[in-house]
C-alpha cells in the first residue's frame, strides 16, 4: 500500500473494517500541494483533499477515481502545513457512494471537510 502521498503521510490505520476506515494522516509542510497555494498563507487546496481521498479510497475499497457525481462537499476550515488529522472514509456499494470527513486528530470536533460523492468500482 502507498503510505506517502505528495508529502501526506499515512501514521496509522486507526480503524479498518469492511467498508469503513478512519486514517491518522500526517499534513507535513514539506508536502508539494503547499507548493504556490498561498505563499504568504500555505493551506492545503480543496481539490488536494479531494485527490487524498478519491486515491486513498481507491487503495482501501477498490474504487476508481472517476468520480461522476459530487452529491455534497463542503470545505469549513483551512488545513495548514503540520496539520495532523482524521480521514473517515465510508463505503456504500448498493448506493454506490461515499462518504468521508476530515478532522483534526487532536481536535476532532474541528471538521476541516466533508463530503459524498458517486464512486464505481474498478
């Protein structure tokens, strides 16, 4: 499994079961997403957070990362280099969609983003 993605590191599986995964991931600040987005305020891009997920959830469900229909996503909070979060990842086959909420690992009623969206399997 790749555990490095442009500089975010995967640091733990927290939780791993059937179709449902949570995912402790390291935003270091020498990843290349910061790389010209902002230079004087560096956050993590929207469409970076969404590659995270649609390849992550790729490698842990299967599923392409064609995404055909974006049902909901809503981004509430910048992520900074250092930034170290809670990727919950949940995978509806009969729908087929998913679901996923970045949070901050320490606190994680900080919701950075969260999202549904139509995913097919490979």
């Amino acid at each position: 499994m790749e555990k490095d993605l442009h500089g975010i590191v995967i640091e733990e599986e927290v939780l791993k079961e059937n179709q449902h995964v949570i995912l402790k991931l390291n935003i270091k600040e020498e990843s290349d997403f910061f790389d010209g987005h902002f230079p004087e305020f560096k956050l993590l891009p929207a469409v970076a957070q969404f590659e995270i997920v649609t390849r992550l959830a790729g490698i842990y469900f299967g599923t392409k990362r064609f995404v055909p229909n974006i049902r909901r996503i809503k981004f509430s909070s910048p992520i900074l280099p250092g930034t170290v979060a809670l990727l919950e990842m949940k995978y509806d086959r009969a729908k087929p969609a998913l679901t996923y909420t970045i949070s901050d690992f320490t606190l994680q009623k900080m919701v950075y983003s969260t999202g549904t969206f139509e995913v097919h399997e490979a």
